[in-house]
C-alpha cells in the first residue's frame, strides 16, 4: 500500500467528520473510488468511528434527583413542631410539681378579717394545689404601708360565688386524694401542706355557700403548743379524712391564720389552725 | 437553574455521563462516583451554571475527576510494580469489531481517548469539547484525528495478526 500523503489523509478524516461541502465531498469519494489504497484507508479509518452504546444506562437516577423545597423543608417543622411539644409537655410537668411554698417575709398582723369570695372549683387547679395564683391580703393596722400577705390561698376565687358546685365536690375530693397519695414523691411535708391549703379552700368555699363568709384571723402570740400538733401520719390518715368528712357533711372546720414565735422570736412563721371537733392542728404554711 | 431544569438535566444527561465515564475507566464503581459527584458539582452550583452549557460543565466535572482518578490508578500500578503481567490488548475478546476498538481505545492517549469519546458518543462539536477540555477548537481537532490515526494502526496490526 502506498503512503498516503497527509493531505489526503485530513481530506478523509474532514470527510468522514462531516466538515466538509456536498461538493467538496464529492470530490473526495471521487478521489477514493479512484484509488484502492484510499479506499482501503477510508474503510479503516471509518472503523475508529464509535457506535453509541445506548445499552450503557446509569440505573441510579434516582438517587441524584432532588426533592422540591417543601419537601425539603417538612423536616425542619417536623422536629420543630416535636421540640414545642416536649416544650410543652416539659413546662407542664415542671408546673405540676410540688414546690415548697414561697417565703413570706412578711408578718400578718391582728384585726383583719377578710371574706374570702368563693373559689371556682376547678379540678386542674384542685390537682395543682402548690400553683398560688391569689392574694389573701392581711393588713397590718400598725404599718403606715399595707402590705398584702400574698399567696396565702390557692385557686382563683370566683367573683360568682353560685358557680360552686358542692354536687362535683366528691368527685373531686375522691380524686384529689388520690391524686395526693398517688405522688409518692412528695415529702410527708409537702403533702401535709398541700392537704392543709385544700381543706383551708375547700372550708372557704362552703363557707362562701353557706355564710358568705369566713373568717381567718391573723392571731398573735399563739405558741404552737396551744393546739395539738399532730404528726404527719396521723395527719395524712385520721385527722385529715376527719376533717374532709366534716367538709362532706357541712360542718365547717374551724380555720385561723395563725402566726407563730419561732426561736424566741415574735412572728417570723405564719401558720393555719384548723380545729375539727376531736382535734386541733396548725401548720406552718409560710415561714 | 431550578429544581425541575436540574433533574430533567439528570434524566438526560446521567446516561452519558455515566457511559464517558466507564468508556474512559472501565470500573463500574469509579464511574458512578464520578457521575454522582459531577451532579452534586452541579448542584451545588446551579446557581452559577447556565442551564444551556450544564451539559458541558458536567463532562467537564466528570473529565477532571477521570484525571485524577486515572492519575491514582497509574500511582498505584507503578508502585505495585506489575510489569509481568500480560498486555491487556492480549486478553481482550476479539469476537467482534467493538470490542477490540474499545480495546484500541485503551491503548491511545488518554487526551485523544476522550475527544474521541465525547466526539462520537456525544456527539459534541469540537468547540464543546474544547470547552470541557480546555482545548483550542484546533487541538480538539488534531487530537481527534490523530486518535483516530493511531486507532486505525491498532486496529490495522489486530487484522494481520488475526
């Protein structure tokens, strides 16, 4: 086979690449025809030409797709919308511990008698008995200033007395109580003061009922051992049901706001007194 | 460039990709990491890629990651130094034309290779090519043809052999 100049050669290549005119191609298949060796290189060189291999797929497309934004974005919310409800699911836990009662620096004085206005029976607020939401205010008659005794009591007091309903008190008392025994956590002090402040509420509310009117009395120099002081026990068994039964049945214990010396000093412990007619007990509420 | 241009992109475009990129370097799992990351390259960067030259910016992407990891390959096979074993021309399969071209095509240079490549399966035009490869229109051209030259050697020393 001759050599085939390399004039010829690009002519060819310019050929099968398509660059080329319909004339200008016409002539060179003219020149090959003419020319064994040109055909000869114009067939091997025809055969470097690639076929497309279309069986050749990448079978994982789906993989590069991408989704739309909203679809991108659904996640976000979702964990979102999950961190709100263990927010919420977290505060309502945290509300609905027992705390010990805040600290009242302040001293309740003689000489006040206050009305306590019925207090809507809320079964929430009845299960919550540590959450003090209202004031009882216990002036001092000997301050200039008049400072309110805060936080004294537990629930919302209704200002419409008639929406105490003594029908659903059962109920609630039932599962109160169960409520209150059922938190083992709570220390023997805790229930007992949760205890006291429900009775205190509870004798407010019929009390309200029945007189409109209650009487807590700030009492000075009352020494604890004035009444007896009964152990948390006999506290949370007898002399607590006592007292619920009293409730049930109508009879109204006796409470007072007591305040009491603590270490030889005047006043520092406010304290209520609750007198049923076998016993008499007193609690420090705020000290 | 939206999401819907970028995955009509991936529906038309990942098949010959994928197939430049295993014509080029013949192990299944080294092209498709090269098509899944040109794609990601791409989306990364749709912002900035015109949708009308994505096509060539992909190859692009794709071309460059065969260089590096052809670049490896040729550091690992030095290093192991594999000089007895067989030509791999010797352990082709001669049952038809297509596969001793593909053979030939692993025997010339790699720049010519993939002109050749990107020329006859995709079809590009020599300044696309130029585009992908950073080549003159001119270089495209000569490296095209002299691929096909040495090609046509190849295959014309397989035919007096067989």
């Amino acid at each position: 086979m001759k050599e085939i100049s390399e004039e010829l050669q690009w002519e060819i290549f310019e050929l099968l690449e398509g660059n080329l005119s319909s004339e200008e191609s016409l002539i060179i298949l003219n020149k090959i025809k003419s020319n064994k060796d040109l055909e000869n290189y114009h067939s091997s060189l025809k055969q470097t030409y690639l076929l497309n291999d279309d069986a050749i797929v990448y079978i994982n497309k789906q993989s590069l797709i991408r989704k739309s934004s909203w679809q991108i974005y659904v996640s976000p919310l979702k964990y979102a919308a999950a961190a709100v409800v263990v927010l919420c699911v977290s505060y309502l836990f945290y509300t609905n511990q027992p705390t010990s009662i805040q600290k009242q620096p302040r001293v309740a004085k003689n000489e006040t008698k206050k009305i306590i206005e019925p207090i809507e029976f809320n079964k929430r607020e009845q299960l919550i008995p540590m959450k003090l939401t209202n004031v009882v205010t216990v002036e001092d008659p000997n301050s200039s200033q008049n400072i309110p005794l805060e936080k004294l009591s537990l629930n919302k007091f209704n200002k419409h007395k008639k929406q105490f309903q003594p029908s659903s008190k059962l109920i609630e008392e039932y599962e109160f109580y169960n409520n209150l025994t059922a938190n083992t956590y709570l220390s023997d002090e805790e229930k007992k003061q949760i205890m006291l402040k429900w009775l205190l509420i509870h004798s407010a509310n019929y009390c309200a009922c029945q007189d409109d009117c209650i009487e807590i009395q700030p009492t000075k120099n009352i020494a604890l051992n004035d009444v007896e002081v009964k152990n948390d026990q006999q506290l949370s068994k007898q002399w607590i049901n006592e007292v619920k039964q009293m409730i049930k049945s109508g009879t109204i214990p006796k409470i007072k706001l007591v305040t009491s010396r603590k270490k030889e000093k005047w006043l520092p412990t406010l304290g209520i007194q609750v007198n049923t007619e076998n016993a008499s007990m007193i609690a420090n509420i705020i000290e | 460039m939206t999401i819907e241009e970028y995955n009509q992109i991936v529906y038309s475009q990942s098949d010959a990709l994928y197939r430049f990129a295993l014509k080029n370097i013949k192990v299944v799992e080294d092209a498709q990491e090269i098509v899944q990351t040109s794609f990601e390259k791409l989306w990364i960067n749709k912002n900035n890629v015109d949708p009308t030259k994505c096509k060539a910016y992909l190859f692009r992407i794709a071309y460059n990651c065969m260089i590096d990891i052809i670049r490896k390959q040729k550091r690992e096979v030095d290093m192991e130094l594999i000089s007895n074993r067989e030509p791999q021309s010797e352990q082709a399969d001669f049952r038809g034309l297509k596969p001793i071209l593909e053979n030939a095509l692993s025997q010339i240079s790699e720049m010519q290779r993939n002109v050749i490549l990107l020329r006859d399966y995709e079809g590009y035009s020599y300044l696309e090519i130029g585009e992908i490869m950073n080549l003159t229109e001119n270089q495209v051209k000569i490296n095209i043809f002299r691929g096909r030259q040495a090609l046509q050697k190849i295959l014309g020393k397989l035919e007096n052999y067989l």
